[in-house]
C-alpha cells in the first residue's frame, strides 16, 4: 500500500496586532510597530526534552524562523543533554527568575513541571507546551503535532496489515510519564477493540526512557521473551532505531514487523533498505514555527488562549484554539522509500 505524505498548507501570511475592543480588523501603524517591539524585546525560553535529540533542534529552527519574521529574538533553547525532568523544572525556575516574557516546554512528566510553570504564570509569564503537554492549569496553549487518535491509528494501522491482522505485538515507547506517547498508546489500545483488530493483541508495553541503550536492551528482552512475537510498535524514533538493530543482531525473527515514529533524515535507510515499510511523523520545524507564532500572539494581546480565538501563523495560515487551549499542527504523515527524500527539508536543524 502507498502512503503519502501529507503537505504542511498554507501562504505566507503577515503577522498584525489588533487592539482589544478595536472595532476595525485591519491593524494601524502604531498597533503594527508595538507588536514589533514587544517582540523584540521578549526573550523566549524553549526547554525540550533534551539537546541532543536532533527532533528538539528542529523544532529550534522552526521558531527561530518565525521569530526573524516577526522582529523577535531567537528563542533561548535551554535544556539538559539527555532528559532530566529535575532539569526541566530548573529551566522554568530560571526562566522566571530573569522575567523571561514566555516558556515554551515539552514537558517529560506533566505533574512534576506544573509547579514551576504554575509560578510562571503567576508571575505574568506566558506558558506554551508543544509536542508534549502539562497539566492544562499549567500553561495556557498546547501547540499538539497532531491529534492522538490520528497518531495512534496512523501508527497501528501500518503495523497491522503488515502483520497481517493477526498475531502478537509489544509496544516500546519513551518514558513512562511521557503525556504525548501515552496519549498515542491509549489510541492504540482503542483501536484494538474493534473488529478488524480481533486477532492482534498487545502482549506488553515497555520503555526505553528515549534512549538508544535502554530501548535496545528492552528490544531485545522483548524479542527473547516473546519468541512469537509478530511486531513491535515504537511511538519514538530510538525505539525503532533500537528495535531493527536487536532484530538484525538476533537474527531469530527476520520477519518482525516494526513501525512506529521515525526520524527521516537517519531513518530513511530503514525504509529504502527495506527494514520498515513505513513510519509516521510530521515536521519539526512546522511544530517549532506554530510554537512561535502562538506565543507571539499571546505576548502582543491579540489571543487569550480562549476556545475560538484566532490567530495568523505566517506561512501554515490561520490558526484556531480549540477545546483546553489546544492548536493543532496537522494530521500526521506517513513516510515511505517512495517520498522520505522529499520530505527532509522539514528536519533541518541548522
């Protein structure tokens, strides 16, 4: 079957200020000129998961995009090398301690960080979680890469007619308390209920805390301990990577079907070589430049954050908050060996 991927829409759209309670929609010079400078003026902090994962950096050019067209700073990406969740809520006590105007973070636990950020925002800062969400009380958006159930779906969707509807499967995701991959996984899990999934089942979900030793020592527990196993799904790019090399060194079940995320630049081998026949993602930098814009307009006055409020987003047009504060980038995208190489540019990291 042939997956396409699917295009990030949208012109290049110029980003204006509209006062509270103006009543003409089209911006004057001087709502134009404030929005530049409160822009120029407001230091960004983006906190990732880790520093070291080139997914986080991508994310980085994204914003810094947005932030050269709308007259901001780049953003100041502060994080440890590898995920620390003690090191997060330090960056979002630092970030608050220097009056950073906004935060932007992918949280590694949801209930540990909102405290922090909680502070934050008391103290006028804005709040902007992307890829992975916090405690909705925490922040006031969540720029989400796309809808979970999308995300599940896409996921087990490719990892079920490649086995064939039947047999069994694991899942080998990041950390335990990782919100985005959890919401995916519990897609999943309700999909599995229906019909067409009534010869599948999950056998156990384990976690390689997004580190390649970790997830390929879990890989290769699961596969000895589960000699019949008939795939592994992986929602993080170093479980996958992980789960085609145990498979390779093993050389017990060369048929192992594994999907799941994938990272196109490193894993493109995977699909051309044949070791995947497809994996899901959707563009970092798209997902950087959306976190931008976002908290660009909560920082100028134009958003709230309220269900309904509206907002230009540059180049991916008009953005819409949804329910609980949540913009969506996009549906999720399907690579293959056919359209990987077209793709790349959305993985930039420099």
């Amino acid at each position: 079957m042939h997956h396409k991927l699917i295009p990030a829409a949208g012109a290049v759209i110029v980003f204006a200020l509209a006062l509270a309670g103006c009543a003409s929609s089209t911006p004057s010079a001087t709502d134009s000129d404030a929005a530049a400078g409160s822009l120029a003026d407001c230091d960004i902090s983006l906190i990732p998961k880790s520093t070291d994962n080139p997914f986080f950096a991508s994310i980085r050019v994204g914003a810094d995009e947005a932030a050269a067209e709308l007259g901001g700073k780049p953003v100041d990406f502060v994080g440890t090398a590898q995920a620390d969740v003690q090191g997060q809520i330090q960056r979002v006590q630092n970030a608050t301690l220097h009056k950073a105007c906004a935060i932007n973070i992918a949280a590694l636990d949801p209930d540990a960080t909102a405290p922090a950020l909680t502070q934050a925002l008391d103290q006028d800062t804005k709040v902007v979680a992307f890829d992975a969400d916090v405690q909705p009380d925490a922040r006031t958006l969540f720029i989400n890469q796309a809808d979970a159930t999308a995300l599940g779906v896409a996921m087990l969707d490719i990892l079920a007619k490649d086995m064939n509807y039947t047999g069994t499967f694991a899942i080998l995701s990041a950390q335990s308390t990782a919100q985005n991959q959890n919401s995916w996984i519990a897609a999943v899990e309700e999909e599995l209920t229906k019909p067409d999934y009534a010869d599948m089942t999950l056998v156990k979900t384990v976690y390689g805390d997004d580190d390649s030793k970790k997830s390929y020592d879990a890989a290769v527990s699961l596969m000895q301990g589960y000699p019949d196993l008939g795939g592994i799904l992986s929602p993080e790019p170093a479980g996958l990577e992980a789960s085609v090399k145990a498979r390779d060194d093993l050389g017990t079940n060369p048929d192992l079907v594994l999907t799941g995320l994938g990272w196109p630049p490193s894993d493109a081998s995977l699909l051309k070589d044949g070791k995947v026949s497809a994996f899901v993602l959707w563009s970092p930098v798209d997902l950087g430049y959306l976190t931008y814009h976002a908290t660009a307009a909560l920082v100028s006055g134009q958003i709230t954050g309220a269900e309904g409020d509206t907002f230009d987003a540059g180049r991916l047009g008009e953005r819409t908050v949804g329910a609980n504060g949540v913009v969506v980038l996009g549906d999720p995208a399907v690579y293959t060996a056919d359209n990987v190489d077209a793709a790349l540019d959305d993985f930039r990291t420099e």
